[in-house]
C-alpha cells in the first residue's frame, strides 16, 4: 500500500529540490589526530587520572569525575563532567539571566544576552583550542532546553527552562547538512552564579572531495514518504500523518556508523494521530534520499555510497 498526496495533512509548503546539489566525499580523522582535542577536553574536565576503555564504538578515558569518548567510525568525540551532571536531580534548572518570550511557535525561555554571550566565548575558544573548528560552520546560537509538569489528567502546571545548549551546524556550497553526524553541541548547567560546561559532542567528517550531481527532483525525492510501510500502515489503520517540517540538505550519519560519501537527501519530520479516543500526537522522522545510484555513478561513485 502507498500513500498519495491528499492522505496527508502538510502543515508545511513543499520544499524545491534543486536539479543539481553537491556530493561530498568525507574523511574520517584517526585516533592520533583527535589525541590533541582528547587532551584538553580531559584537562577542561579535571579528569585526573583515567583509564583506557577499548569500546565498539571507539576508545574511552574514563574516571569517576568523567569520560572523554573517541568515535572511530567517524572520528567524533563525547565529553561529560559526571560532578556537574549529577548534580542536578531532573530537568529544572535557575537561571539568573532568563525571560519566557513568545514567537509564532508558541512561548518558550531564552538566556539573557550576557549570559548567552558568555556561553558563545567560552564555547568558541574551547573549541579553538581542541582543534574542533572545521570549515562550513554555520550560524552558532544557544537554546535552553525545557521542562513540563503534567497533572493526572495530562494537563500542564507547570514549566521552566532547563539547561543551556550552545549548537553548532555545518553547510556545504549554502547547503547544510543534516542527520545526527554533523553537529556541535556543548551543553552548560547554572552552577552557583555562573554557568559551567557539563557535556561536549562534536562530529564532523572532514569533506576532501566535491562533486556536483543530478538530484532526483521534489516528486521522486518524496516517493520514499509515500511508499513509507510503517506510515501507510498508520493511515491503513485509520489514523493521520501530518508533515510539519522539511529539510534538503547533505545527509550525515551518526558518530558510530562509518560514511564515505555525505549525499543530498530530504528530511521529513511530523505526527503521528490515532483514529478514535486515543489522539495524542506521537513524533516521527524520516531521511529520504535525493539522488539516485546512477547519478552517483556518473561522478564515478558507487551506489554502495548511499546510506541505507
């Protein structure tokens, strides 16, 4: 069974795939060229003295007060102060330098600028220090997580904000990246009266090659979404599929999976609503390819390349 069309709700306009987008072929730094970042992410912590855990994913420099973790497939790193990160029993955070605010979406919390300037300088130095500043950054901002407090009835009583995130995206030739495996995120707890850096996750291919390929155009990029089992089963059942987001951008895979070629692809994000009584909205994602095998091939790369 497919879907067409009209079987979803598009709270969105289509996105313009363009007939042509770039293709890049990535690099996978090494253990030895990540030791420096590795270093002073373990000084920045206080880590003392570590030991060496040979893990699936990679290589971890572990200690009661934290770990540092090397991602070999991607050659991404984790870091995590465990003294900061437990000291905070659930998601609500005080922060002096804070207001609700309200926008098209909704309200939500933001930093104060001072605040949020200090976070961006201690955020871009560190960075610059670990060797973690590759080309195609994009626009850095900072975004405090939130929290709700439901009663019985699933009703809200209560919220406030959380922890603050510094995020980092990346872009090729003004196309962004998109996926778990590209991105920069530090994230800073309110300890006392200043913020203090609490976990680190930086991954980010090193691109070596570009090519400019042929893109399957909007129709074709979207048949994976129409011909999604699990969706068209959720609508077969009755229920609704609404897209409320969607992205073109260079598709990335997470740390732990190994990516030779970072190909162009259609982010899709949306609810999920079940027929009858039950109608509470359940979140879903999809990456679509934009590209076809052949394409590839024409710019002499396997269509092994493409992600599954």
């Amino acid at each position: 069974m497919s879907l067409s069309l009209s079987d979803i709700d598009w709270r969105v306009a289509l996105p313009d795939v363009p007939a042509e987008l770039p293709v890049a072929t990535v690099a996978t730094p090494s253990y030895e060229e990540r030791l420096h970042a590795v270093r002073i992410l373990h000084e920045r912590f206080a880590l003392g003295d570590t030991v060496e855990v040979d893990l699936p994913e990679g290589v971890a420099h572990a200690s009661d007060r934290g770990e540092v973790q090397f991602f070999a497939a991607s050659g991404g790193i984790r870091a995590r102060d465990a003294d900061v990160s437990r000291a905070f029993p659930d998601g609500r955070r005080r922060w002096d330098d804070v207001e609700e605010v309200g926008d098209g979406a909704g309200r939500r919390f933001v930093l104060g600028e001072h605040t949020s300037a200090t976070l961006f300088q201690d955020a871009g130095e560190l960075l610059r220090a670990a060797r973690l500043l590759p080309d195609g950054l994009g626009d850095v901002d900072v975004v405090l997580d939130e929290w709700t407090q439901l009663d019985e009835s699933g009703a809200e009583i209560d919220h406030g904000p959380g922890r603050a995130v510094v995020r980092a995206p990346y872009s090729l030739d003004g196309v962004p990246f998109i996926g778990a495996g590209a991105k920069t995120r530090l994230a800073y707890e309110p300890v006392g009266d200043r913020p203090v850096l609490a976990r680190i996750f930086h991954v980010h291919r090193p691109v070596i090659d570009v090519d400019l390929v042929r893109t399957v155009g909007t129709e074709r990029a979207l048949t994976g979404l129409l011909r999604d089992p699990a969706l068209a089963e959720h609508c077969g059942a009755g229920g609704r599929v609404a897209v409320t987001r969607i992205e073109v951008g260079l598709l990335a895979l997470p740390a732990v999976l190994v990516q030779r070629v970072v190909a162009p692809a259609v982010a899709v994000t949306g609810v999920l609503t079940n027929a009858g009584e039950d109608a509470a909205e359940v979140p879903f994602a999809r990456y679509y390819q934009a590209v076809s095998a052949k394409a590839l091939r024409r710019v002499g790369l396997a269509a092994a390349h493409l992600p599954h």
